[in-house]
C-alpha cells in the first residue's frame, strides 16, 4: 500500500472519469449537455488498501457500493 506522508496514494488506474446529465432542474439545457462528473474506484481491485480496509469500507457505504 503506498503511503506518502501519512495518505493513501490511489493509482490513476483505480478510477474512472465520466460526465453524465444531472438530474433536477437545468432549465433551457436540461438534458442536452452533461452537467455532473462521476468518479468511480475500483474498490475490489485496487492493490492500494489492505483487505481489513476494504472491508471497512464495504460495511461503511452498505447499498451505495
């Protein structure tokens, strides 16, 4: 697990980058343009956190993983 200075370094590998059409209000540009980014980590994937870290962010996001 990589570390600098007391963090964790998550390769660029690990994530992904899209730009998706917001929901709620937008006006005259209301689905026509993307308006929100979305990051996504590959949390089972990555080889930057320890498997007791993974775990302890599985239980902590619950259904949002």
């Amino acid at each position: 697990m990589p570390i600098l200075a007391g963090k964790v370094v998550i390769p660029d590998a690990d994530l992904s980058v899209s730009f998706i059409r917001a929901g709620g209000p937008g006006g005259q540009n209301v689905n026509k343009v993307a308006s929100a980014v979305q990051l996504r980590f590959d949390l089972a994937g990555t080889a930057a956190l320890t498997d007791a870290v993974k775990y302890r962010l599985r239980a902590l996001a619950g259904r949002r993983l």
